[in-house]
C-alpha cells in the first residue's frame, strides 16, 4: 500500500526558503486548495485516525477536484500516512456520493500554497510552503511517496535530507493536523 512519507514544518523565515527554493528547485505553482474533511456521523472515522477529503485546487491554468483516503498513521514521528488519491470529474456529485454514503462533513477551510517538484535519490520530491488564513504562520510540507512500510524510513531520510538543505531542522518539525489546529482557531 503506498505511504505519503511526509514531514511538515513551521518556517521561521518564509521568504529565505522560497527564494531557496526557487533559485534549486525552479518556479513555484500557486495554487488554493479547498478542503472539505468528511467523517462518520459518530466521528468513528477521525478517532481511528482515518482521513476522508474532496479537495478543490485552484490555480491560474486549472481548477480540478480529487478524492483522498488516508488511513490511520503507520509513523508516529511524521504522521506518514497510507494514502489513496484519484481526481474526480464533478466536485458538487463527488460530495453528493460521500454525502450519500452517510459521511458529514467535519471541517472545511482553505490553503493558500506554492508547490515545488524536484527529484533527489531517484524519488519524486513534492515541497509545498502552506498558508491558512485561519492560522497563524507558514507551514513546509515536504513528501515522497513509499511503496510500503520497508520504503518508509529510506523515504522519509530522503526527504529530511532535503529539509536540512533548505535550513529546516528537527525542532521545526511538527505533526500537528491542519484540521485539529483550524477547529481550535474557530
């Protein structure tokens, strides 16, 4: 089952690490996801540590919706998560489908995000600088995908190494959900 081994970080300095990213990694892609988090109505979902999301992303040449299940964390330390993602072609039918299932909606909000691709060590590297209007600071997400647990822990030092370039260290590092920290903002 592939893992999204990812590791999240609150950035002292947003603009020295966008700058270091553009200058190594190349033009950034603004982009805004909305993001509506679904859940059993008895939030059985959410307690296991399981995640159900319909994101919208919107950018200057596309807007597209995808459908993600995450299970629950297989790594405590990084909150790698198994993940399942497959684009949908109606936004408004895919929430009437999970709806119809008999999930609710939990929490919905908006990320404000440049995202950064580049390859280190054969793996695909996603680097994402995060904002949400809701809370306070800016966020680095960086990930890789691992074709399963074996994969984790080469993956995840792939992706620590390319942190430590960008001059974020372990005690930026954070596993706290954007979901837990906008429901505390409302």
């Amino acid at each position: 089952m592939p893992i999204e081994a990812e590791l999240k970080a609150v950035v002292r300095d947003p603009e020295a690490v966008m700058d270091q990213l553009e200058r190594d990694w190349g033009h950034g892609r603004a982009q805004v996801y909305r993001d509506t988090y679904y859940d059993a109505p008895d939030g059985s979902l959410m307690r296991a540590d399981r995640e159900l999301r319909i994101r919208t992303v919107h950018s200057d040449s596309d807007t597209h919706t995808v459908l993600t299940y995450k299970g629950a964390r297989v790594d405590d330390a990084s909150g790698s998560k198994p993940e399942h993602e497959t684009r949908v072609d109606d936004e408004a039918a895919a929430h009437a489908i999970v709806r119809g299932l008999g999930f609710v909606s939990r929490i919905a909000f908006e990320k404000r995000c440049r995202n950064y691709t580049s390859t280190r060590h054969g793996r695909e590297l996603l680097a994402t600088l995060v904002r949400v209007p809701e809370i306070d600071g800016t966020f680095l997400e960086l990930e890789t995908m691992a074709g399963d647990e074996r994969d984790l822990v080469p993956a995840l030092t792939v992706v620590r190494a390319a942190l430590q370039d960008l001059g974020i260290g372990d005690d930026d590092l954070t596993t706290e959900l954007y979901t837990d920290a906008v429901a505390a903002a409302r």
